[in-house]
C-alpha cells in the first residue's frame, strides 16, 4: 500500500455531497473516493504529456528522415 498522510480540506457543500455519492457508487470511503479521483487525474495528465511527447518524437523522426534518405539514396542507390 502506497504511503499515505493526513490532509484536511474544505469543500463545497455540493462537492462533498457529491464525494459522498461517489464514495457510495465505489463503495469506499470519502477519503478513498478523492484519492480514486485525484489518481484518475494524476493518470491522464500523465496519458496527454505522453501524447504530446510521442508528437514530438514522431516530428523529429520525421525530419531526421527528410535529412537522411537522400543521404542513404547516394550510399544505397539500389534501395530506390
């Protein structure tokens, strides 16, 4: 089990009415039902940068490879 800590917060009325749902929907606590969600966020901040990286890379490949064929066609004529 991941180490855990003690946080205090205020809410919104509707937000804690709605941690009591969720956490009813996921059978768990209050506690664990934040976590839940804070995780599920956490995971798909991690997805987009992710995303956004292998863009990245995709673009870099891409150029490198506008660079390099015709390089490789000079060396490697019978690979045309």
């Amino acid at each position: 089990m991941a180490d855990t800590g003690k946080l205090t917060i205020s809410l919104p009325r509707d937000l804690i009415s709605f941690a009591d749902k969720l956490s009813k929907e996921r059978n768990t606590s209050r506690s664990g039902a934040i976590a839940s969600v804070l995780q599920e966020l956490a995971k798909e901040r991690e997805r987009a940068q992710m995303v956004e990286g292998y863009k990245v890379m995709a673009e870099q490949n891409r150029e490198f490879a506008a660079r390099t064929l015709p390089l490789a066609n000079e060396v490697l004529p019978e690979w045309k």
